[in-house]
C-alpha cells in the first residue's frame, strides 16, 4: 500500500496545478484541480484515504472524483446512459456524484497504486467521453453495470 505521503508527493510531481487539502477524517486527502476533456476544462476534486479498519468511507475503498465545475448536465432523453454516465449516483444532487472511472469487481484499483498515474488519466478520459455523450447522447467510454436500475438513474427520476 502506499502511504499518503507517497500519494501527495506524486501528485505534487505529476499534476503541480492540483491543491492538497486535509480531507474528511484521519488520514485523507482532497486535491483540486483542473482537467481538460475534449474541448473543456473542468474542476475536478479528488478524494482519497487510507483503508482504515472499520471504516467503509467510499473515498477509503478507492479515490474518488467528482465534476465541480462546470456541472455536470443530465440528460434524460440520452440514448445511452441516461441520466448521466458512468457514476456512483448520490443524493441530494446527481450533479455530483463520483465518477465510475473503473471496475472494482476487477481489481483495477488497489491502494498500492498511484493516483497520479491512474485515477488522473482515467477520469481525463471520463471527460472525454463524456463530452462526446454531451453532444451525441451515446457513451463510447465503456464499461459495465450490475443494476440497470441504478445504471438508468431511475431512483432519481422527477
């Protein structure tokens, strides 16, 4: 596992533009910075802590990122992943729900890798993807669902 020292300082090497801050709890982290997909930049913030026993903290399992800025924009009527791609839905704001940047049933994530040399680029091409499903309402970013349900954002539905 790295330490979150190890984490800090690549980020600080990798991504310099990217603003640590103490995150939520003990051992934790949240960076801020910008990403450009396609044709944009967005603000970004990426949360993450170490696995700590007895705490089952979303951000402890894996890092976390999350669209600030500009917002992300639902679209129910998109023929693909409505309505928004590839995220963990949350409440009281779909908006910002974190970003389903890979397959944790795979093992593609583990504390032992860095979050500078993974998570970054994985969500640089989120974004991507996701402006592209902005403006054709299909999602070329791939990936897969185990509730279509959830998938749909149904819960969520007006």
């Amino acid at each position: 596992m790295k330490s979150l020292l190890a984490q800090v300082n690549a980020m600080h090497r990798d991504w310099p533009h990217f603003q640590a801050s103490l995150g939520i709890g003990p051992q934790s982290v949240i960076w801020f910075g910008n990403l450009k997909g396609l044709e944009r930049q967005f603000h970004v913030s990426i949360e993450y802590g170490l696995p700590m026993k007895g705490r089952h903290d979303q951000h402890r399992l894996m890092p976390v990122v999350r669209v600030l800025r500009p917002s992300l924009i639902p679209n129910w009527d998109a023929e693909d992943e409505s309505p928004l791609p590839h995220v963990y839905f949350e409440r009281p704001d779909i908006r910002l729900s974190p970003l389903c940047l890979f397959d944790p049933k795979e093992d593609e994530w583990a504390p032992s890798m860095l979050i500078s040399r993974t998570t970054v680029g994985w969500a640089i091409r989120w974004l991507a993807a996701y402006e592209f499903w902005e403006m054709t309402g299909r999602w070329i970013g791939g990936g897969r669902h185990d509730d279509e349900r959830t998938d749909r954002g149904e819960d969520y539905a007006a």
